[in-house]
C-alpha cells in the first residue's frame, strides 16, 4: 500500500466494518507487534493491551459503553433527529451504529498503560502528555498495520466514564490508566477510503507565535 495513501486514508471505521467477517487473531497479534515498535516514553514499555474475544465480555463492556454514550447525549440516540444527508448527521449516524452494535464487533481491544514517573506539585499537564503520548503512538502504528491488512477500527473512549466497571470486569489494577478503546473487524469487501477533509495548512499551522505568519 502507498505510504501517503496509508496515511492520509486510514480513517475511524465503524459502519464499514464487517461484523460477520472472521477474524485471524495472527494477524491482529502481528498489528500488535507492529503497533509496538512506536516511540514511548523512556522506551519504559510499561503498557498492557487486553484484547477481548470473550462474546460475554464484549456484551457487558457494550452496555457500559452505550451506558455512557446515554448519559453525554442526554439519555437518546440524536442521529434519527438531525436533518439528513448533512456532516453532521452522517458523524452522528456512525457514532451510534457503533453505539449499538459494539457487543458485535469480533475484537474489543483496550491499551494501558502504567504512568513511570514519580508526581510533582503541579505536572498535571506534563503528566497527561507524556502518559498518553507514550500509548497513542502505538495505537495509530496498530490502526495503520490493521488497514495494510483489510482491517479497521476507531479509538473510542467513551467507556472511561465507566472506567471503574472496566477495570473490575477485566481484573486491571490500579497503576494502569486505560488509554482508549478499538473495536477491530475486517472492512467489508471492496470498501475503499479517500483522504479526508481537512481545514488548509495555513489556516491551523502559524509560525514563530500563534499570530504568527503561516508557514
């Protein structure tokens, strides 16, 4: 596959997974590797990934994820109520396909990782940026390793508002911060991407200051 189409085409899939197509769990295992040659801090590697094949495990994290999807959007799905054929609506329509159809998604797989340094007075924002500059690194490595392979998936975090839950469903201890969520399958047959929109270079890139010169 073309580098730059690699990456300027390997978008969050949802609709455009196949929820009856199996899946080869040497292949994910080989994304996986792939997934973990992504810089970390201090190469300390003190992650986790749980991957979870278990149909009854996949359905309780579901309901605790569709528990949580409820609570941010006020108690019902919004998709059916947005005028259609708008971005918007479109955006809202995959959220809650997904939203519905989680505890189908073959493969549930959560990266966390273990914070390495000691804290200080006031290092919450070092703290956060270098906790999960040291996982999403390898999260987008997976995501591109699972697109090479007619793989996709989305990073999802919905289910932190039920963090506590997950960690006692899955037995994670204390140390460990789960840093998103990915529902993995296979892309249905033929599906193809195109790069996404995006606002120009010169409207979000500004050089030597924010109100600097565009670059």
């Amino acid at each position: 596959m073309d580098i730059d189409y690699l990456l300027t085409a390997t978008p969050s899939a949802r609709k455009s997974l196949d929820l009856a197509a199996p899946v080869d769990l040497g292949e994910i295992r080989d994304c996986l590797r792939i997934g973990l040659q992504a810089a970390n801090g201090s190469n300390q590697q003190s992650w986790r990934w749980l991957v979870i094949t278990d149909a009854s495990l996949r359905a309780q994290i579901a309901a605790l994820y569709r528990e949580a999807y409820l609570l941010r959007v006020g108690g019902q799905l919004l998709a059916d109520l947005l005028p259609a054929g708008t971005p918007e609506s479109r955006i809202m329509s995959s959220t809650e396909w997904l939203v519905e159809n989680m505890a189908n998604v073959p493969l549930l797989i959560i990266p966390c990782y273990e914070a390495y340094l000691p804290r200080i007075e006031g290092d919450e924002s070092f703290h956060r940026a270098t906790l999960y500059g040291s996982i999403f690194p390898a999260v987008w490595n997976f995501q591109l390793a699972l697109h090479t392979r007619g793989y996709g998936t989305c990073i999802t975090t919905l289910h932190l508002h039920r963090e506590e839950e997950v960690r006692s469903l899955l037995g994670i201890p204390q140390a460990y911060t789960q840093g998103c969520l990915l529902p993995v399958g296979r892309l249905r047959a033929g599906r193809t991407f195109s790069p996404a929109r995006r606002r120009p270079v010169d409207e979000v890139v500004a050089r030597d200051g924010w109100d600097g010169p565009p670059l």
